[in-house]
C-alpha cells in the first residue's frame, strides 16, 4: 500500500512559504493561514500587490510616538500632538489597540501611556521589558495630576497595576483604576464601548 506524502509536500514552495508566514501571527492558525493563503492566490493581481503595498508601508512609515508611545507616523502621535487634550492626565494602558478601545467611548479627553505588554515572568516579561521607566519621567516634565490604571483585567494586568502603583506612590498624585464594570480575565480591545466608558467614568482611587 502506497504511503500517504505529508500535506507540506503536496504544496509548492511560495504557497507553503506563505502558509507558515501567516501562521506566525496571533490568533491566525494553519487551516486559517491555509484559507488565507488560497483566497490571496484566488484574488486579482490589484489587490495582492495593494495588500503586500500596505504591508510595506506599515514597516517604512509607522513608528512609536516618543511621548507615549503609540503609534504614529511622526515624533508624535496624534493625540499628543493635539494641545487640546487634557495635559493632567493619562491613562496607561498594555498596547495601542488599547488606545483605540478607550477612544471610542468617547468619554475621555487626556493622554495615555502605552506599556507595550504587562508584566508576565513565566514569559520571561519583567519591568525592564516596558515603558514604565518612561512613563515615571514623564511625572517630572508634565503636569499630571491623575494616571488612570487601564491595564486587562486579568492575572497578568493586575500584577502590572499593582507594580505601577508601587512605582507611582512616591509622587503623590491620584491614581485610580477602572471600575468593575468589565469581564475579569478579558481584554480592553474586546470590551464595548458602552462597558468600557462607564468603567472609565467609574473608575477608583485606590492606595
């Protein structure tokens, strides 16, 4: 009886290329990076070149801004660029999806702080690895008079809530969390608009 070859060898050498590039990213598994993979071979040339265009694009013209550190395509983001935000206060959140998140509540008006990850040391995630360092110097130039605590409310957020409130008790300025308005073990990115602005609004000094 004939042996069966691996699927692996009854693809040609881009499309398997390209199967296992798209499976490197999150949440994006091989049967999904394989459907991926044969709608790209299906779609026209015109879009395959705007798709791989865009993609380039993101790599030559985004960067961090150097404030806050979520994305922008200058120094600064477009929220820190914007004089008309509130200067007293940030809200730190893990990652700049995070920003989008609380945006579209459309209830808050200040700066934020963006971390780039919590603090996890099972993967190898310590302080070090964040933008806590950076968020403390900005407490010396800036007028803030409240950092909001948005980290995800879960294990791993909340060790990086309790760490940052330990780093932020020396300065003497109001520091309060979101309320519990939003699923424990959850991301802010999933959150609605509507949960995430009252917990916002909601939010609690803690010590």
């Amino acid at each position: 009886m004939a042996s069966v070859r691996p699927l692996q060898q009854l693809l040609i050498e881009p499309v398997a290329t390209l199967i296992e590039e798209l499976s490197r990213l999150p949440g994006i598994g091989p049967k999904t990076a394989s459907r991926l993979t044969f709608h790209l071979l299906r779609s026209s040339e015109t879009q395959s070149q705007a798709l791989a265009q865009a993609i380039i694009n993101v790599k030559d013209q985004v960067t961090w801004c150097t404030r806050c550190f979520n994305i922008a395509m200058s120094d600064l983001c477009p929220i820190c660029a914007d004089s008309t935000r509130d200067q007293s206060r940030i809200v730190v959140v893990e990652e700049p999806l995070d920003v989008l998140a609380v945006e579209r509540t459309e209830v808050y008006r200040g700066l934020y702080h963006v971390l780039h990850g919590h603090i996890a040391p099972l993967e190898g995630i310590y302080r070090e690895h964040l933008r806590i360092a950076e968020l403390l110097q900005r407490l010396q130039t800036e007028p803030v008079e409240e950092v909001i605590l948005a980290t995800n409310p879960n294990t791993e957020g909340e060790a990086t809530a309790y760490l940052l409130l330990k780093d932020l008790a020396p300065w003497g300025i109001r520091v309060t969390r979101l309320a519990r308005g939003l699923p424990t073990g959850g991301d802010l990115e999933w959150a609605d608009a509507e949960t995430l602005g009252s917990a916002l609004q909601g939010r609690r000094e803690i010590a």
